[in-house]
C-alpha cells in the first residue's frame, strides 16, 4: 500500500514539474516576443541571446574600433 501511495506522488510531482516547465516556455516566448516588439519600435535589432553587442566606434582619426561599451 505505501508503494502505491508513492507512485502517485512521484507521479503528481512529474506532472507538476511539465507543467512548470511549460509555464517558463510560455512565459520566455512571451518576454521574447516583447523584447522583439520593442526593438522593432526603436528601429534596432535585438542581441543574440547570450551574446554581448559590440559596437563600432570612431576613433580620434577617424578609424573604427571595436569596443564592449554600452
């Protein structure tokens, strides 16, 4: 009997961990989504996800440079 009582908490716990990620899938594709919104408003592209932009900046003569400023 406690064998039994078992199983179906293990099992409960496994559908309540789908269902959480589910949740976070749902959820990333909504903030993805909005992120992508936003930067299509302010006409700029969005950074790759786990990726630093890296912008080009002029130097003093007049060459371009790399630089991780933001």
């Amino acid at each position: 009997m406690m064998q039994l009582h078992y199983m179906i908490e293990r099992k409960e716990r496994q559908e309540e961990h789908r269902e959480s990620r589910k949740r976070q899938q749902e959820w990333t594709g909504l903030f993805t989504s909005l992120v992508g919104g936003i930067a299509t408003a302010f006409e700029v592209e969005p950074p790759a996800a786990g990726k630093r932009n890296k912008k080009k900046r002029k130097t003093q003569d007049n060459s371009y440079s790399s630089s991780d400023e933001s």
